[in-house]
C-alpha cells in the first residue's frame, strides 16, 4: 500500500516537474488566469477533479492494479 502510494506521488512530481521545467512562462500565464478565475469556479474545479481522481484509482484498482 505504502508502495502504490509513493509510486502514485512520484508520478505527479514528474507530471509537475516536467510542467515547470518545459514551459515555465506557461505556468506563470496559468496564475494569472486562475487569479482573474472566481473563488467558487475554483472551487467547482477542485472538487471536479477531485471526484474524477477518486473515480479513477477506484477503476484502476477494480481493474487489478
């Protein structure tokens, strides 16, 4: 369990890394439209992601990984 857990957060350090280390000025864009974005579209946007994350390792793991 401990495994899949590092394994899982290992690949969202490399997802991230790679964002900041291609396309740095498109990071500091990506702020400055969440910053003009509502609290609330955050917020919905969040908790959409945060469903759709839930839903995946849920497949993924009736799947057998």
């Amino acid at each position: 369990m401990i495994g899949v857990a590092a394994l899982a957060f290992g690949l969202v350090l490399i997802v991230e890394g790679l964002v900041y280390a291609l396309a740095p000025s498109l990071v500091e864009q990506m702020l400055e439209a969440l910053r003009a974005t509502p609290v609330e579209a955050r917020r919905t946007v969040g908790l959409l992601a945060l469903v759709m994350g839930v839903l995946l390792v849920w497949i993924g793991k009736s799947l057998g990984a």
